[in-house]
C-alpha cells in the first residue's frame, strides 16, 4: 500500500505513530498532563494525517485551490504541533533528543507538504494561464 501512497502521507503516517507512542508512556506524560497537552498532541498528529490524505483525495483538476488551501492548514497544524513538542521539553517531559528527534518528523513532514503546495500552486498559475490564453479570447469573440 505504502508504495502507492505519497511520501508525505506515508511521512505523516509514522509521525503519528511516533506521537501516540511517545505520549502514551504514563512515565513520560503524566496524568496532569493526559487531558490538556497529551489530548491535543494526539489529536494535532491524527489532524495532519488525515487533512493530507483529504487533499490528495480533492480533485487536482477541478478543485486546485481547495486541495492547496487544504495542504495549508496541514501546514499550520505541524507548526501547531511543533509548539507543542517545544512546550513538552520546556515542561522537563521530554530529553532534547527525544524532542529533537519528534520535531525534525514534524518538520519533514511540513516541508514535504510545503513542496506539494507548491507544485500545486504552479499547475494552479498554469492552468490560469491556458484559461486566459485559450478559453478567454472565445468568450469575447461570441
């Protein structure tokens, strides 16, 4: 299944593994914490995921500024979950490596979705192109 899959959502797949991994040892998260950061840490990693998959699922033909603007807010929420791993070291609940390590996931999988916008964002310009080139001088001769 994974070879047919984008390498980011493959990316985003095991960042939420790892996040649920890491937050679910009570050791490391304790039960003050299970409620507030570890709820949405769990969740912020299940969000980018799914909103991935949801804008490799969006018609690249029809709907390009739907699946770019849905790439987006995959965007926001690693930056979202990145504050949150920061929040995590600066409360002593993860080592700097640990951090580091969930952060460059993180990260890679922000940078990877920033590189699909952008290919989108140019068949976007393109296909505004060919419209204004090819369908809108038709509009004005009828």
């Amino acid at each position: 299944m994974a070879d047919t899959e984008l390498k980011v959502i493959v990316k985003a797949k095991e960042l939420a593994v790892h996040s649920f991994k890491l937050t679910s040892n009570c050791n490391r998260y304790p039960k003050k914490y299970r409620h507030s950061l570890v709820d949405k840490i769990q969740i912020k990693s299940l969000e980018i995921y799914e909103t991935l998959f949801e804008a490799n699922r969006i018609n690249n033909v029809t709907d390009k500024r739907q699946r770019c603007e849905t790439i987006t807010r995959a965007i926001t929420y690693c930056d979202e979950l990145l504050f949150f791993i920061e929040l995590s070291m600066n409360l002593g609940l993860l080592a700097d490596h640990s951090a580091s390590y969930w952060s460059k996931i993180t990260s890679d999988v922000k940078y990877m979705a920033i590189a699909w916008r952008s290919k989108e964002k140019k068949r976007l310009n393109i296909g505004c192109v060919l419209y204004f080139l090819c369908l809108a001088p038709r509009q004005h001769q009828q």
